[in-house]
C-alpha cells in the first residue's frame, strides 16, 4: 500500500489523495496493534507450558515420588534388607509420609528376652510354677491386645522361628512367615528394691518394666513404642515360708500389672489408626 493510487479521475482522485495519508496510518496502527497481540498471545502460551503442570517427580533410587500438598501413604517398606539403611530421599518420605492400619489385623507378639524372674527357680526351664507363670503372662498380653476392635487374630511367636538374637529384619519376617499385619516386640525386666532386699523383713516392694515396640509389618515402620513401669509392694503371709517366696509374688504381680497397662496401650493405639 505504498506510493499514490492511479487510475482514477480528477475528482475522485483529489479525494482519495485528500483521505490517502489517514487510511495509510490506519492500516500502519492495525498492522502494529496485530504483532502486539501476537506477541502477547504466544508469552501466555509459553506461561501455561510452564504452569499446567502442579507436581514435578523427584528420584529416589527407582521409587518415583511426587511432591504434593497431601501426606504420602506409605505402602511398602523403603529399608535396603542388605545393609537396613534408606537413602536420604526415603527418610524425607517417611518424615512426611503417614502410615494407614488396615481395618482388620493379625498381630504376632514376640518376647525378647527371658523374663528376670527365673532367677527364682534352679531349675527353671522344667518347674511346673515358673512355666506357668510364664504363660499367665503371656495370656495377659494376648488377651488385652485380643481385645481392640482391629484385631482379628494375635499370634505368639515361638522361639524356634527365630536365631537366639535376632534383629530387626529378621523378627519382621518371621512375622511376614506367620502373615502377621504387626509385629509387637516386648522385653521385661524387674527386680526388688534394694533396701527391701538389705533391711526390710516380711516385706518386698517390686517393680518391673515392659518395653515394647510396634511394627508396621507392609513398611518396617514402627509407628508406636512403650516403656511402661509399675510396682507392687507385697507383705509376707501364713503361705510365704521364706523372704524369698514373698519377693516372688511381689514382683511377678508387678510384671503383670505393666503387661495390662501394655496391652490397653496397644489396643488403643490400633483402634485409633
């Protein structure tokens, strides 16, 4: 559209070079007012290339994770079984990640360690009393765990399933062995107080302590710990023939007395996830 039109008569062509210059200005404003728009259209483009996208994938050693507003479910257990360490990136997971407990659970118990009461026996591993007084605290413990509302099944671990210390991994599957959805590992110690031992007579005050973890089985992720002390002061009757019978009583009572109190934990804990 440069130069003057031709080819038309005087006076049409005086005013066409009279409205010439507008139109030709017009058509120059159009013209830029267009590549303006072009422009803006292809940086709101560009933008929303960039924008439409709300999480960007993170790697972390062949699990892809998602940085995301929600807490992550963690469903599977991000422990190397060679070495039993995570990588940095998992335990960012697992700080920000949250543990879900099945509406229905079986739940393996095991015994760490031997109880300190058989010091009371010579021959412990074959007298009648000791072995059930073992058992009555084993009964004790399944009975108030038996007793949430998730728990479908709880089962004792034997002995023979396990090496003679056992870690973490291997109690974890054993407990996959037994299809076990968590893994409770208790430990208990107790004894008398001292100055009921020296100076006290016809007397004992005991105390006892249970230690215990739960394990997420799926995870290895252990969502809930106790360590749960309790005494029992017990004084010498017709039936106690010596100081030592009393001492006995006084701290097997107290023993159970920290399994209840273990076992309501744990109930609780598990109708509450």
């Amino acid at each position: 559209m440069s130069g003057t039109p031709r080819g038309f008569g005087s006076p049409a062509r005086t005013q066409i070079l009279t409205l010439w210059p507008v139109a030709k200005k017009c058509y120059v404003n159009i013209k830029e007012k267009m590549k303006a728009i072009q422009l803006i259209i292809i940086i709101t483009g560009t933008s929303f290339l960039f924008n439409c996208t709300t999480t960007r994938p993170i790697s972390t050693g062949g699990i892809t994770a998602y940085r995301i507003d929600k807490q992550e479910i963690v469903t599977n257990s991000l422990f190397d079984s060679k070495d039993r360490t995570i990588s940095e990136a998992d335990i960012q997971r697992l700080l920000k990640g949250k543990i879900l407990i099945p509406d229905t659970v079986r739940v393996a118990i095991f015994k760490y360690s031997s109880t300190s009461i058989n010091r009371y026996y010579t021959n412990w591993w074959t007298d009648e009393e000791y072995l059930k007084t073992q058992q009555s605290f084993v009964d004790e413990l399944v009975g108030q765990i038996g007793g949430a509302k998730k728990v479908k099944k709880v089962i004792p671990v034997p002995t023979l399933m396990t090496s003679t210390t056992p870690n973490m991994t291997q109690l974890r599957e054993t407990a996959v062995r037994l299809q076990s959805d968590i893994l409770i590992v208790y430990s208990i110690t107790s004894d008398i107080y001292y100055k009921y031992k020296v100076f006290q007579k016809n007397e004992a005050k005991a105390f006892a302590t249970c230690e215990t973890i739960l394990m997420d089985t799926r995870t290895g992720v252990i969502p809930h710990t106790s360590i749960i002390t309790r005494e029992k002061i017990m004084i010498k009757d017709q039936q106690d023939l010596t100081d030592t019978e009393t001492r006995k009583k006084a701290e097997r009572d107290a023993i159970l007395s920290t399994l209840v109190e273990t076992g309501k934990q744990i109930s609780k804990f598990l109708d509450d996830n």
